[in-house]
C-alpha cells in the first residue's frame, strides 16, 4: 500500500476536488466568485495553521527557504489567484461539470510547461493523449445546429455553452498547470501541507488586494452574512484548499507528476453522479462519452 502512496493521494485529491467544485459552485452563484476565493483561502489559511501547529510546532511556515517561499507563493498566485478566480467564474457560467472537464486540459498543460521550465520532453503519445483529450471535450462543448439562410438550411458548427464560460475554465487550467509546475520546484522535500499553506497564504493576499481595488469588500461582509454560502464556503474549504491542494502536492511529492496529474483528471466523471442527483442536471450519453474519452485521452498522454 505504501508504495503506492502517490497514486492513493492523487484518487484522493480527485475525490476531495469533486466534493470543492460542487460546494464552490453553489456558493459563487449565491454570493459571487470573488468573495468565495478570499472567503475560503482565509479560513484554509487558519486550518492550516492549527494542523501545522499539532503536526510541526509551526502556525506558520517560517522554516521554509527563501528559494521555496519564492518559488511556491509564486505558484499560490499564479494557481490561487489567477486559476482560481478564472475557474469560479467558470464554475456560475457554465456549472461545475463542464468546467471540470476542461480542466481535464490540466495534465497536457503541465506537461508542456514541464517541458519548458524543467526540461521534460514530449514524446509522440504525448501528442496523441493530446489529440484523444481535445476530442473528447469537443463532443462535449461542441454541437452542429441548423440555421437557414436565403431560405437554404445549413450546418453550422457553435458552442453547445458559453465562450466566456469555456474559456474561464481553460484559464483556470493553464493557471493549475503552471501552479503545480512551480509547486514542484519551489517544494523539493518540504512538507507538502506547510508548501501548500505557503501557497494559500500568498494566494490569500493577492485576492486581498484585488478586491481592495474593485472595492468589492462590501460584497465580502455581505457574503460573509449569507448562512447558506458559508456553509457551503466551509464545507468546500476544508475539501479543497486544505486536503485538496495538500494531496495534490503529496501526489507530485510521492509519484510521477504525469501519473499524479493524470489520476486527478478523473474528476469530470465523479461529478456525473452529483451533478445529476444535487443539481439535477440532465446528463446525456454525448456528454458522458466525452467525459470518458477526455480522461481516456489524458491517460494516453502518461502511457
């Protein structure tokens, strides 16, 4: 069992990510993205610090080196703040689900940014999972429509949801991607919870500081005093900038990146089910043969 260690932590943060995407969804369409950001790296923050204590004897991550504060508060503000905020603006325009899914583009994209800061080189299977990854979640996203034109019907291709929607997630992918990358640099042998509190820490700042420029902060005291949101802001909290991030970082620590990032991606198909029964979203067979060729694709690429 232990040497599997790094597979069980990636099945684990997929779990943990699927449960944070369903709760962060329902809150930021309550109470708004922005404020569900800063709200629940907050309270990750003060978990982190009571777990860290129990476990180092650290509230903070003082021991760290300069290099990983560096190298993984640029990761917090690249997947925290740049990702993060792209993917919950994802997540109240076109749902968790489909969001999820084109964050399955995540394991691709860390592979190519692996490539560039690392040195990783792409085989030809890599380019292939690709291609598998990309098709799946076009049979998803992409849809043929009629449309008649001087009295002629034609066929056109469009979105079967939003641009905007599809490409915040996106965003949020190639924020994940390059976050994780960096993670992986700046951690070395550090803990992986005290590296992950680093990140939320710096993460936790640059919301800080944007919603001090939108002057958004009423919106913060009004989403604080929504007691359906929060519950849903703690519930996805603890799920995800905590055990989430935590396991994700144990994962890459433990196991190959790819294999780790790969194992994550199956979180488009452990949403179907709360999707249909909390939600109660109509999943169709296009879309759930596209769920499985997306991470079918994605495993391709680490084969």
């Amino acid at each position: 069992m232990v040497m599997y260690f790094g597979e069980i932590a990636a099945l684990l943060t997929a779990v943990f990510w699927t449960v944070t995407s369903m709760s962060f969804e329902s809150a930021g369409k309550k109470v708004g993205s922005l404020s569900v950001n800063l709200i629940r790296l907050v309270v990750a923050f003060f978990i982190y610090g009571v777990v860290n204590y129990f476990r180092r004897g650290l509230f903070l991550p003082i021991d760290a080196t300069t290099e990983s504060w560096l190298w993984l508060a640029l990761s917090g503000l690249v997947g925290f703040v740049i990702g993060d905020l792209l993917l919950f603006q994802a997540f109240v325009v076109i749902g968790a689900r489909i969001s999820m899914l084109i964050m399955a583009l995540t394991p691709p994209i860390t592979a190519f940014v692996s490539w560039m800061i690392l040195g990783e080189v792409l085989s030809p299977m890599n380019w292939v999972g690709m291609i598998v990854t990309l098709s799946g979640i076009s049979i998803v996203i992409l849809k043929r429509e009629k449309k008649e034109e001087n009295s002629k019907k034609r066929r056109k291709i469009s979105a079967n949801y939003s641009i905007s929607g599809i490409l915040l997630a996106f965003g949020g992918a190639v924020g994940q991607g390059v976050g994780l990358v960096l993670s992986k640099k700046g951690m070395g042998e550090y803990d992986a919870f005290a590296a992950s509190h680093i990140r939320v820490i710096t993460g936790m700042i640059g919301f800080a500081i944007l919603i001090l420029i939108a002057r958004k902060y009423g919106k913060v005291w009004t989403a604080l005093q929504h007691k359906s949101a929060m519950k849903r802001v703690a519930l996805g909290s603890f799920f995800g900038p905590f055990l989430g991030v935590s396991f994700s970082l144990l994962a890459i620590q433990h196991t190959q990146a790819g294999i780790a990032a790969t194992i994550m991606s199956i979180v488009p198909v452990l949403i179907i089910p709360p999707a249909i029964l909390f939600f109660h979203e109509k999943v169709n067979w296009k879309e759930s043969i596209g769920a499985i060729i997306t991470v079918g694709g994605v495993a391709i690429f680490f084969l």
